[in-house]
C-alpha cells in the first residue's frame, strides 16, 4: 500500500476535475469501484500500486505523477 495519502487525495481529484469526470465514471474508467475513488479522495483510504497504476493509466499521467514526485 501507497501511504501517501494527503498527496494523491489532492492530485487525484484535481487529474479527475480537470478531465470533467465524476467518481462514478473515473471508477468505470480505469476499472476501480466509485467507492474507492471517493475514500482516495478523502485520504481515508491507503492505495494500491495496482490501483495508482489503474487510475494514471485513466489519466494518461505517469504513476509518479499522481504521487506527487
């Protein structure tokens, strides 16, 4: 698990904001349940690397970038 969770709350909202999409159709997007994508946003929920992996995928960023390096 990616403990860093302040950091890829603020850039995982701000990559999903910026591209005009909700957390439901992130989810769908990069194959990660909408639950998920809300507790990632709120930091309340440690991420995986297959799930930052997921979701930079989504974004067409690279994994550092959602982590803030």
């Amino acid at each position: 698990m990616i403990d860093d969770k302040e950091v890829i709350a603020k850039r995982l909202k701000q990559y999903r904001k910026q591209s005009g999409l909700t957390q439901a159709a992130l989810g769908k997007k990069a194959g990660v349940d909408k639950n998920t994508i809300a507790r990632l946003e709120r930091g309340t929920h440690p991420a995986s690397l297959l799930t930052i992996k997921k979701l930079a995928e989504a974004f067409d960023v690279t994994v550092s970038d959602i982590l803030g390096r």
